[in-house]
C-alpha cells in the first residue's frame, strides 16, 4: 500500500509523491477539446498545498455541511490549510449547469455530482482532471479514465423498516414481495434514488442498466397487490410511523436509524443483490480557486476525509482506509455488500433511465391508489 496522505494531513510532514494534474483543454466545444491530447503536469502534493493556500478559499455547490458531514472536511481544511470555504446546496443537474453558464464569471469551484452526472459534465466540456494520489485504490467503476470525477464515497440501495410496524424486517427482495406491509419506492418518475431502487431490483433478478425489465415486473407485481405507497418517505413522516418499509440509499437508511432510534429500524441490504453507486467530485475547468479545489479533492479521498465521510454513514470509497471502531459501528457490515453490482455503462443507463417514467406510469402507477 502506498504511502498513506493521513500522516500528511495530519502532522504536516512533506510529501515528495508525485501526482498528475491533468489540465483541462481550453475550448469550449468538448468535442474539440477530447480530440487533442490531455497535457500532463507533474506537481507534488507540497506544491499543490502552497499554491492552494495561496488562493486562500474554496467553494462548493452541492456540498452542505448536513450531507455526508461535509462540514467535518470543510473544518479540516479551514483549520489545518486555512482554506475559507462556502457552499450552495443544489442538485447535480443545477451544479452542471452552473459551470457552464457562469464560465466567464466564474463563482463556485468544485462540486459533488451523482455518479451518472460525470459523464453529462464532461459532454458539457465544464471539467478539469485531477487524479489524486490515491488514483489506484478507485474501483474503475468509480472514476473518469482521466480523473475529471471520481468518487469520493458510495451508496447502496438498501430496505429501510419500522420494526414497530413490520415484526420481520425484510432481509431480501423475496422478504419484501411476501410481506404484508406497505412499500415506498419514491417518485420514480424523476427521482434518481427511487430509479436506482428499481434497477437494483433489476439486478437482483438478473437484469442491469441495459434490461431494467425484472425491476419493473417485480413492483408492478407489488403494486397489483396494493402493496406500493404513494407516501413520501420524509423524516417526518418516518417518524410519525406513516411509512413501514422504504427504499433508500444505505447512508440516509442509517442516518435515519440512528437519528430517530436504532432499536426501532432495521437497515438491510437485500440478499440476492443490489446496485451501488456513489456521489464524484467534478472540478470546474473554470474555477478561480483550482489549485483549492484539487487539494480538496485530495483531503476528500484521505484517510481523514474518508473518515469524515463516514461519520456521515457515507461507506467510503477506498477500502484501504481503517475505520476507528465508534464510526465503523455506524455502518453495515463489509460482508452485507457481497453481491452488491455498480452500473458499468452508465451512458446505457442515461438511455434505460429515460424510458422509465413512462413505464412506470404505464406498468405501476396505474394500478396504484
């Protein structure tokens, strides 16, 4: 294993490791701009702190302090680098979108997309690459061949359940088509967790990004049985013991567990298998604090920004990374995600995401209440 950066960020000491830093094409067509060739920097992880310094701040859209507990990094940087920082909470669509409409004036410098968003930002040409030094220890699933997203930390769709309402948490897709309760998928229409929850079912009955039809068939089964809630599944709701079993990601499920009593959920990932995906920092090709956002980059996949990341029950992305026990109890255990799958062609799944609100209308909805 190579050096770990937690000494690094920890104690100060100098790093003479040497990282790329790919610079962006400066054209304004993407598609000019993948013709030519990446320009490859080498700049070690000393100089890139100094020049980060030297900008003085970062800011971020996407990435609020509630969400993955950014704000632990956010306070690391500040305290240890000096790096001022701010945020405006939006969602991967509007982050894109604004890179792309503030290029000339730019306001924010990094962002944190969901995994299928990297690909929509590297079409719209408003990324720069950023390998980091922890380039080999990312799954290829989870990173841009050239480092313009990687991501930071993973999600798996998981059965969130009252266990004062459902005495037999469901374990598995086959627990939850044979109970009796009520499910919530979420909005599938146009939420991407409720889409995911559809696709991992997909999966788990031999489907994936391309062959989304297992999904459909298996809750539109659920839906004729009036098993299908319209309900949404907020914290409030949750609380009030309006909703008996959801779908959601695997660090909401917790976060939920834990803020609203851990003897009366049950967080599990579903047996037979379920999609994992995760959020990636994208890096603005226009940022006015580049060398900030890299270096943040760069602490996020630490081991003390993995750590920060899950202590906001967000599972982190490198393995590698040692838990300290109190936040290692915050998680699943390791052996939960075995037959866990990630989307691998995720400009097929851009294409099966396009036709499901219509089939879920035609398929499910319609036989909802």
């Amino acid at each position: 294993m190579k050096q770990s950066l937690k000494k690094k960020f920890g104690i100060g000491l100098v790093l003479t490791l040497m990282v790329l830093v790919v610079a962006a094409c400066g054209n304004k067509d993407n598609k000019d701009a993948d013709a030519s060739p990446a320009v490859a920097e080498q700049i070690s992880v000393a100089d890139l702190e100094a020049k980060a310094k030297e900008e003085g701040s970062v800011v971020s859209v996407g990435m609020p302090d509630t969400w993955a507990n950014w704000k632990g990094t956010w306070e690391d940087l500040q305290s240890k680098f000096g790096l001022a920082h701010s945020d405006t909470d939006m969602s991967s669509a509007e982050e894109i979108a604004k890179f792309d409409a503030e290029k000339d004036k730019p306001s924010a410098d990094i962002g944190d997309v969901g995994i299928a968003f990297g690909s929509v930002a590297i079409d719209k040409g408003v990324t720069q690459a950023y390998k980091t030094t922890y380039w080999d220890e990312i799954p290829d699933w989870a990173k841009d061949d050239d480092g313009h997203w990687i991501v930071g930390y993973q999600g798996t769709i998981s059965f969130l359940t009252n266990t004062d309402l459902v005495k037999n948490a469901p374990q598995s897709w086959e627990d939850l088509k044979n109970g009796d309760y009520k499910i919530i998928v979420g909005d599938v229409t146009k939420a991407a967790q409720a889409q995911m929850a559809v696709l991992a079912a997909a999966m788990a009955f031999g489907g994936d990004e391309k062959n989304i039809e297992p999904g459909i068939a298996f809750f539109e089964e659920l839906a004729k049985k009036g098993r299908l809630s319209n309900a949404e599944a907020t914290l409030a709701n949750i609380e009030k013991g309006e909703v008996e079993v959801t779908l959601q990601w695997d660090f909401n499920a917790l976060n939920t567990k834990d803020a609203l009593g851990k003897d009366k959920f049950n967080v599990a990932i579903p047996k037979e298998g379920s999609v994992v995906s995760g959020y990636a920092t994208i890096i603005n090709k226009y940022a006015l604090h580049p060398n900030a956002a890299k270096f943040a980059r760069e602490y996020i996949l630490s081991d003390e920004g993995q750590i920060n990341l899950a202590k906001g029950y967000a599972r982190p992305i490198r393995d590698s990374v040692k838990l300290p026990e109190d936040v290692a109890a915050k998680l699943l255990p390791l052996e939960s995600y075995t037959n866990v799958k990630p989307v691998n062609d995720y400009k097929a799944w851009e294409a099966t995401a396009k036709t499901l609100p219509e089939l879920w209308q035609e398929r499910v909805l319609v036989h909802m209440s």
